[in-house]
C-alpha cells in the first residue's frame, strides 16, 4: 500500500483542483466553496507524515487554478502554500484526543480562509465582503469532518496493517 | 528513509517532540514566486496574460475529458431542484401566460403595423446575424474574475469582441480566443462595461460589473428617471453589441444605485450562442472606397478654409 501513499496525495489534489475549475452551477457566492476542497486534501496529507506530498505538487495545483480561472496569478499557489505550512505546524503539535486533532485541523481551515480573504482584499486594495469566506470556511469544515470520520473508521480497522515503528526505551 | 531523515527511528517513547514535516527552504522559494507572480498580475503585465491564455488553451482536452461525468451529475441536480421547485414553478408560468396571451396579441398587431410602415419608408432591412452555439466546459465564478470557457474557438470562426448570449439574453463577450476554446468575459465581471437602454424612454447608460450578481448602471443623465422593472437592453452605441439584446430588468433594490437583475442565469450556464457579429461602422473605416471619398471630400474644404 506505499505506492498508494506515493500517488493518491499528488493525484487527489489535482483531481480536487480540476474539480474546482468545472462549472457545477453554484450560486456565485457560495462559488468559493470550490478551490477550498484541495485546502482539506492538502492539509490532511501534510498532516498524513508517510504521505507523499511535495512542495511544488501544491504550488502548481494552484497554479493551475489561478490560469484556469483566470484570477490573479500566484493568487491560490500563495494560499495552497499557506495551507501547507499551517499543516507543517499542526502536525507538530500534539493531541491526545481526535476532538483535539480536528480541533487544530478546523483552525488551520479557518486561519487559511481568513488569510485568503485578507490576500484579496490587499489585492484589491479593498475590503470585500466576507460572507462567501464564512461559508465556504463552515464547508471546508464539513468536508474535513466526513474526511476524518471516514479515516477513524477505516483507519482503526487497518491499525493492525501498518508497519511497526522502531522505538528505543520503554 | 523518511523517517531516517526525520529522526523518527530512534524516538523516544513520551518524548515531548511530535513526529511532523519540516518546512524546507524549497518552500519559501514558491512562496516568493507566487508573491511574485500576484505584484506582476496586479500590474496588469502583458506577458503573463498571453502566456496564460496559452496554457489554459493547452489544458482545455482536460477540462473537455472531466466534463464527461460532470454533466449527468448537473443534470441530476438540475432535476431535483426542478423537482423541489415545480409546484411554486407552474403556478408563475400559469399567471405569466395568461399575461403573455395579452401581450401576443399587442405585439402581432404592432409588428404587422411596423412592417407596413417599414415598407412605406424603405427601411434598410438589418444585418442577419450568424452564429455557433458551444457548451461551457469551465467556469471562473469567483471574487475575483467572472468568467466561462466555452469549447469554441478559431475553428470556428470566434473572434475576440464577439457577444454571447443564450436563450435569455446578453451573457458576455468573448475576450480571448484559443484554436479550440474562448473566453467569455460575463455581463458582471469587474472589467465588463455594456452601453445600455434603460426602460420606455430609452435612457443611455452604462452596465457596469463589479463582480456582484447584479450590474449597476452609471452614467446616467441628470434628471433620468429609472424605476424598478425597467426593461435593459443593449444600445448598439459603440458597435461593441448589436442594439436590442436584451439584459434584464432594473432591480427593485434601488437605494444608492440602479443594478440591474440580469436575465441569464449566469450560475448555470450550459450552452451559450456566439454572435458573428462585426461593428459595420469599423468595417466603413477600413473601406478603402469610402476612405478615398471621404479624403476627395475634406480636400477641397480644407483648401477653401486654408486660402484667405
């Protein structure tokens, strides 16, 4: 299952940000929805430490939505690299409980909605309404919270599978 | 070898340091980058935007691939909120038809009316339109752009400047132009302006997007009075838009400025409709016979005003 480990990051956060770019027919301002989902699967790959998710996967997964949407350019790599590093940070802390480990994921979410709205607004040189920003924030959320879910069901019955980890002491 | 590189394998069990990713120096390298690329955006460079319609013209076999299994999951949801929404639904479209009945029968009689007094005056019949209609295969609906790419480009004879519409009205224009695919730039983005008629006195004025749903109008003349309902159309001013394509109507919300609730549903588009149309008076400019009549014409009054 390595192999798996080394694909599925790199692939979901492109199939994520393809997704992004289609036309689903969402109301314009729940729009912003969208480019949120390859935020979760990025941070829940950073925080995944046997996962394979390189630097540059993610600068160009937004990348590639800033050419496709034709948005600034650099404007979602720069918020795909701050959701990276906000995950680098969560995955040093630690949790004794799953509520503590959403409890950092959810902030992360919402640290880097709140630092994309700020982006744009310096962007523009304006403060825009920060409406769309909330919602899309409480759907990145739910998204996280069905992702996590899914991962303690599946991931407690595959606690046997993974490999032992050499430790020194007891 | 991760984990060597991390320090993982001989942890202690307890230890206070927590097993993560390091931030590489690679990293603030994008970051730089990506900061980099937004001042150059902000500035509006040439490059980036040719260089950018380039790619986004490469990767359109993609978009065109995803939108396979896109559509039948659109078409789900467009049913189930047809679904929701039938009742409420067949109740307008009753009272609108019984409206729609009055007005038919008003405007048999008045085009019946006009093609007599069309004929009476010789009137120079208009110019037919000819046209492509494409399907959207991506769209960029956010704060910043409002945007679609539709699966029609050079091949079939899109230019940049061409208006798009569908069933509705005016959704756009097109503003770049690949060899497969174009861009659309809609009614309510920022850097959209349509001039405009507003309402029964025909007043001129300018839709302007903002990225909001609803357009506002500007430049309006003093004293123009426009009301909630108002009908919008396009005025042809400028040769940019044919005159009478319609937009919306003015919104009812009219407290600081007029807006304008358009027509199109620009959330849901499907299929839209380029219109092969060219401003005739450019077309007049670049006439090398009109040009020469014209010049033969100015000489001989810039001599008589030269000579005392």
């Amino acid at each position: 299952m390595r192999w798996l480990r080394a694909f599925l990051p790199v692939a979901s956060v492109a199939i994520l940000t393809v997704v992004a770019i289609l036309p689903w027919g969402l109301p314009v301002e729940d729009r912003f929805v969208l480019p949120l989902l390859p935020i979760v699967a990025i941070m829940y790959w950073t925080l995944d430490r046997d996962a394979w998710l390189p630097e540059w996967a993610v600068f160009l997964a937004g990348l590639m939505l800033d050419v496709l949407t034709q948005g600034p350019l650099g404007y979602w790599a720069l918020i795909y690299l701050v959701a990276y590093i906000a995950a680098v940070f969560v995955s040093h802390l630690r949790f004794e409980t799953a509520l503590g480990r959403f409890g950092a994921f959810a902030g992360a979410i919402i640290g880097v909605t709140a630092f994309a709205w700020l982006a744009a607004s310096v962007y523009f040189l304006k403060v825009l309404d920060w409406e769309p920003y909330i919602r899309s924030a409480a759907f990145a959320l739910a998204a996280a919270c069905l992702i996590l879910g899914v991962r303690a069901i599946f991931g407690s019955r595959n606690e046997s599978d993974r490999a032992v980890r050499l430790t020194r002491g007891a | 070898m991760a984990r060597l590189k991390d320090g993982l394998l001989f942890s202690r069990r307890g230890d206070d340091a927590v097993p993560g990713r390091r931030l590489r120096p690679i990293l603030f390298f994008f970051v730089f980058v990506s900061c980099a690329l937004m001042l150059l955006s902000r500035l509006d460079h040439s490059i980036l935007a040719g260089t950018r319609w380039q790619i986004a013209s490469w990767l359109t076999p993609v978009l065109k691939t995803a939108m396979i299994p896109v559509e039948p999951i659109r078409d789900l949801g467009r049913t189930i909120s047809t679904q929701v929404a039938l009742q409420s639904e067949l109740e307008r479209l009753r009272q609108e038809n019984r409206r729609l009945g009055n007005w038919e029968w008003r405007a048999r009689r008045l085009e019946t009316k006009l093609t007599d007094l069309e004929a009476l005056a010789k009137v120079v019949p208009e110019q037919k339109l000819d046209f492509v209609t494409s399907r959207v295969i991506a769209d960029s609906i956010g704060a910043f752009v409002h945007n679609v790419t539709i699966e029609a480009g050079r091949t079939r004879k899109v230019e940049s400047g061409y208006p798009v519409i569908n069933a509705d009205g005016l959704i756009g224009r097109i503003v770049d132009v690949g060899p497969d695919a174009a861009r659309v730039l809609l009614a309510t983005d920022i850097n959209s302006r349509i001039p405009v008629v507003v309402g029964p006195k025909a007043v001129r004025a300018i839709l302007a997007g903002d990225n909001s749903a609803e357009p506002r109008l500007m430049y309006l003349a003093d004293g123009a009075k426009v009301s909630p309902g108002d009908d919008v159309s396009t005025s042809g001013v400028g040769g940019l838009f044919p005159a009478g394509l319609r937009l919306g109507s003015v919104a009812d919300d009219t407290s600081s400025e007029p807006r304008v609730a358009l027509k199109a549903d620009l959330d849901r588009l499907d299929y839209v409709s380029v219109l092969f149309f060219n401003d005739p008076s450019a077309r007049l400019i670049n006439d090398p016979v009109s040009r020469k009549s014209a010049t033969d014409s100015a000489e001989p009054i810039s001599a008589e005003g030269m000579d005392p």
